[in-house]
RNA sequence: GGCCCCGUAGCUCAGUGGAUAGAGCAACAGCCUUCUAAGCUGUGGGUCACACGUUCGAAUCGUGUCGGGGUCACCA
C-alpha cells in the first residue's frame, strides 16, 4: 500500500471513531505538502467542516492528535495552517522502505489488473516507408503495452498492415512501367524505400498525364479518370481481386521487400508485435454481419443493392456498409476483424492507437457493433493522438514532404555522436561500445520527445532544430543514471562490504534530498497506475525527468562514496540503487534504454 | 453549419477542485584540485484566451464568446 493511501486509511480509521460516522477517500484530499510548509503529506479538511459542525482548528487538532497516537511509529508530528492539516513522517518510516527488497518496489506487479488486453499499432500501408507520425504511434503503443503489463495486464501487440488496395498498386504499376526490372538488392536500397519511390514515381506521371489530358482541352475531373496509368491502376486491382497470376506474384514480391524494410526499421526501434493481422486476410470478414444486420433489421438496402446503417439516434449520420456491387468498404472490414480479435483471443480490451483524425471513424464502428448486440463494443478504446506536423505544414507523401522514419533515427544517432565527440568522451570507449550509446542516445532522445507530451496533443516538429539532449530530455535521464552506476562502481572498488546488502541504522537522520528523494521513489507504482489509467507515458516521462532532477541536486549536495560516515555511505548506496532501478525501469515502460556509462 | 479536441511565461509543455500556478529551452549571473559540468545554484519573465456562473475555494467544473485544429467519403 502507497503512503498517500495508507494516511488516507489512517484518517478515516480516525475520523471514524471520532465522531461515529462513516467515511469514504471520496470525502477529503490526501496531498503531498507543498515545499514552503513543514510537513510531508496534507489532509485537505474543508470538505470536512461543513458536515461535521467542526472549526479548522478543531478538526485539525482531534485528527491530528489521534492520528499521530494511533501511528506513531510513522507520523513525527503535525501543524495546522488554515483548513490544512499537514503530517510529517518520521525518518525512520522512510529508511524503513529502502529496507524493502528493491525489485518489490519497483516491479510489484501488485496485479492492480488480469485483464487481457490487446493494443494495436503502427498499422502501415505497404506503398512506402514509415515517417515520423508512425513513430509517435509505434512509440506509443509500445510504451502504452509496457504500462499495462507493468500493471499484471497480459497484453497482445498486435498491428494491421494495409496490405492490398489502390495504393498499392500504384507503386506496382509505376515498378512495371518505370524499373526495368531492378530490385532493393540491385540498387542497394531499403526495401520500403523503394517500393516508395516508385508511389512517388506514379504520382509524378500520373499529374503529367493530367496535366497532358487537360492541355488537350479535357476538362480536370473527367481527366483525372482518364489518365492511362490510373487506368492501368485501376485495371490491376480488378486483377488482383480476382488472383489474377502475375498480379499475386508482383503484389507478394513487391510487399516481401516492404517487410524487410519494415523489420529493419522496428528492429532498430525496438518495437515488436505478438500478432500481425494482413488486410489482405481479413478484408472480407465483415461481410458474415452484413447479412446477419439485414435479417435483424439493424441495417437497411437502398434500391441500388447498397447497405446501410442510420445511426442518426445516436447523433451520427447514414454510414455505408456495403456497396451497391458488393463490394465491402472500410469500416466493414474493421467490423469482422474486431468480432475476431476479441473471439481468439478472449480480450477485455482492445486498444487502437490511431490519429485523432479518425476519432469519428472509430465512434460509428463501435456504434455498429452496439447495435449489432456484440458484447464487446464497449471494450473498443481508440487511444488517439495528435498529429506531428512541421513547421512547413501537413505531411504528404505524395508531396514528398515527410520526415522519413529512418532518416529522423539517422539523424538523432549522428547527433548523438556529435555531442558524445565535444564533450571529448570518446576515448573512455571502444568502437563497438560507442556505436551501442550513440543508438542509445539517439533513440532515447527521440522517443522522449515524441512521449514526454499528452498523446491528444498535436505536436509540430521543426526539422531544422534538432532533437535536444539538454534539460527535459531522455539523454538527461540517461545521464544521470549513468552517474549512479558510475557511483557504484566507485562504491565497490572501495571494496570491502557490499553495501547495497548491510542493513541501515533506523535511526539515520536525514537530510530535506533524501527525504524528497525516499518520498518520490515511493510513488512510483502510484505513477505506472496513473499512466495505466490514462493510457498515457507521458505520465511516467514527467516523472522520471523529476526524479533524475532531484536526483542531480543530491548528488551536487551530497556525496555517496565518500559520505561523511559509514552509515551515511550505506544509506545514500540504497537511495542511489534503488534511484537507478526506478530510472531503469520507467524507461523501459518508454521503451528507452539507459548506458552504465556515457 | 453539426459534433469533437486544443488555447497556461518569448518558445515547448506540466499542473484538471485546494495554500504564493511549475519545469525545460532561450536570456542573464555564478559553480569543475572533491562520486562524469549531457550537471548544479540563482535572477528576470504570467490579467492560466475572454465573460458570466457554481463553490468556503476555479487554470481545473458549467454556460456563452473569440482564436486554432480535426471530422461529418460508395478513401483507407
């Protein structure tokens, strides 16, 4: 149990005998104390005075006294300032639990929750490589799945590649037409790279054939249906919804090269999925519930065959589900893929980690799906996020204007380098350990920056200001856990006992950072629950960067190996650990990586 | 136009019912014979978009206004 909830127990166990009457955490605040008063946690007594006839003072000073009597092994004292009552804990309480087996702390895995859950992310198309806004949603997820197993969740990371459609074969007829055979292999490039330019390359002749069309006095419309390579485009969908032979193999040939691309990428991102679903697999399930919808008079045909849904007494329009030749659209598709997620798998939750852009989107698919009586519409939660724009504006890949995935971590890693080389580090390193950090570095500058903000908030990227490793950054975070290790190598070449093992005097006085210190590091499960709850990491980058801020004032404060007593050494090893086990951890729940040394 | 999200220091963001609203960046002034200065300490910087309301108490809740964005596809 966290210290906040134990001293709200406590209050109400006291409140309760003092004035016969029930009470509930709903019927007053346990804060932590602000700074500029004395004390460590404040019971908020205004609520409090109305009901139980009761002047501040009074109130303060009953509870106050009982409390500490009742617990006087924890509370050292307490002072009243207006409708505030404000306890102090005892230092001992506070040694007491860097005592405790750090990992129980840490990884308690209290099992807050067995829920199965699945969070889907990333979700590319396979016409070209990953930019930026994928990251923040791959980041995202990842770090959304870390949090919820962190809590005793079992989680599936799973992501839907948009494997088939007209996007695709786009990059499919621009290859035929334009590549006289050359592959990733012949040009040495990255296989989603280059099935990316040839989109770029269709997109390209496809406005010079327009623009061809609308010389010759065609009008823009009529045009852009004309052009002989949509035409082509559109033919070669036809032929693949039909398996045609030679389409199937350019279409496997030319996705196998996106994957490897892709692979490399999440590879070096540190992202994974437990399941892969292919839109190829799955864009006809939803058909089943088409017809079942029909027969239950939920969905409704037009005279043109067409199927629909009106949700209009919900507040949301007419939503297509089938179209007039057959043919299922988007949100059919997604509606057959949900029903299967949540029969395999067994799932309490699926989370959908996708742009905000689409929030409506996801509100009519579980309005379906509720309509429809599936038991699980409910359980639908679209984790949405905001999206990274540049200073120019929207992303478009067709315009070229994007910051491409690999590019970014290429860039972030380089300036990594660059700093570690200024600050003349380099020497204390060998090749192969400098390549690791400057991943490291990179990586953890890049996913901090992309978590440390409220995933609904759109964020814009300047691309000429790089990513910086000062202040509130992941580098900073790393850099001072580094310290810590570099702390405790000191601390074990001064030999002699393993101090992380011998035990701490109770009787320790402490000093204001090691208190500020113990206190925070108590929150910590409190923090990973909050960040659970909200589906939000940035929870957990606020809190890390505090505590590797209060942390470095410690450390410019107070030295470890060389404290000014035996006791003192053994106390501030046990702060350092399990300082640099909290750090370890919430950044693994980022999905960052922290050095032993930088 | 309907619905949804956002508006806090010059910039990027915390804080979502409690005390005098906090960080980072940028600016300025200090701190390396002492565990790594990617650090630490300090200074300046705010009608919390605006108005009205609810409350003992509002950046936080409600209503309205203004500003920015998204969405309302037989696209995915």
């Amino acid at each position: 149990m966290s210290f906040t909830t134990t001293i709200q127990a406590a209050a109400i166990e006291s409140l309760e005998e003092l004035y016969d009457h029930q009470f509930s955490d709903k019927d007053f605040q346990v804060n932590e104390t602000k700074p500029e008063f004395e004390g460590d946690y404040t019971i908020v007594l205004f609520s409090l005075l109305k009901p139980l006839k009761e002047s501040p003072d009074n109130l303060g000073k009953k509870l106050g006294n009982l409390i500490l009597k009742k617990n006087a092994s924890f509370f050292s004292g307490y002072n009243i300032i207006k409708g505030f009552l404000n306890l102090s804990v005892k230092d001992g309480a506070l040694v007491a639990l860097l005592q405790k087996n750090y990992n129980d702390i840490c990884f308690g895995k209290k099992a807050l929750s067995h829920k199965k859950v699945m969070v889907e992310y990333s979700s590319p198309n396979t016409n070209k490589p990953l930019h930026l806004g994928h990251l923040r949603n791959i980041f995202l997820g990842w770090s959304v799945a870390e949090i919820l197993k962190a809590t005793g969740c079992t989680v599936y990371k799973s992501s839907i590649v948009n494997d088939r459609g007209i996007h695709i074969c786009k990059s499919m007829i621009a290859w035929e037409e334009f590549a006289n055979g050359a592959t990733p292999a012949s040009t040495h490039t990255k296989g989603d790279h280059f099935v990316g330019d040839y989109y770029v390359k269709f997109n390209d002749e496809y406005k010079e054939e327009v623009s061809e069309l609308v010389r010759n006095g065609v009008e823009k419309t009529r045009a852009e249906k004309d052009a002989p390579i949509m035409k082509k485009t559109q033919q070669m969908l036809l032929d693949w919804e039909n398996g045609k032979p030679e389409v199937m193999e350019l279409w496997s040939k030319m996705n196998g090269w996106v994957y490897e691309g892709f692979d490399e990428t999440y590879k070096r991102l540190g992202s994974d999925f437990d399941k892969t679903f292919y839109e190829s697999n799955t864009y006809l399930l939803g058909k089943d519930f088409v017809q079942e919808g029909l027969s239950k008079g939920t969905f409704h045909k037009k005279e043109d065959g067409s199927v629909w849904i009106d949700l209009s007494d919900v507040g949301l329009d007419e939503k297509l589900l089938l179209r007039g030749d057959g043919t299922s659209v988007y949100i059919t598709q997604d509606i057959g893929l949900v029903k299967q997620k949540f029969e395999e798998y067994k799932l309490d939750k699926s989370i959908y980690v996708i742009g905000d852009e689409q929030i409506h989107h996801m509100k009519v698919l579980k309005e379906i799906c509720r309509k429809l009586g599936m038991p699980f519409a409910d359980k639908i939660i679209h984790l949405s996020y905001g999206m990274v724009e540049l200073t120019t504006g929207k992303m478009k890949s067709r315009e070229g204007t994007v910051v491409d995935a690999d590019d970014l971590v290429d860039e972030m890693v380089e300036t990594a380098k660059k700093h570690t080389e200024e600050l003349g580090k380099v020497k204390d390193f060998t090749e192969d350990e400098l390549k690791d950090l400057y991943e490291t570095l990179g990586l953890g500058a890049m996913k901090f920056y992309l978590l440390r903000v409220d995933p609904k908030k759109r964020m814009v990227f300047n691309p000429e200001e790089s990513i910086d490793f000062h202040g509130f950054t992941g580098p900073f975070v790393q850099y001072t856990y580094a310290r810590i290790k570099s702390i405790l190598r000191k601390v074990e070449e001064q030999g002699a006992s393993d101090n992380s093992q011998s035990k701490i005097t109770n009787e320790e006085k402490l000093f204001p950072l090691e208190r500020e210190l113990i206190i925070f590091l108590e929150k910590y499960l409190n923090v990973i629950s909050q960040a659970a709850e909200e589906l939000n990491p940035s929870v957990i980058a606020n809190y890390v960067f505090h505590l590797a801020k209060t942390f470095n004032s410690f450390y410019t404060e107070h030295s470890v190996a060389n404290a000014e007593s035996e006791e003192k050494k053994t106390l501030r090893v046990h702060i350092a650990v399990m300082t640099a086990t909290v750090i370890k951890s919430a950044m693994q729940l980022l999905g960052i990586k922290v050095p032993e040394r930088m």
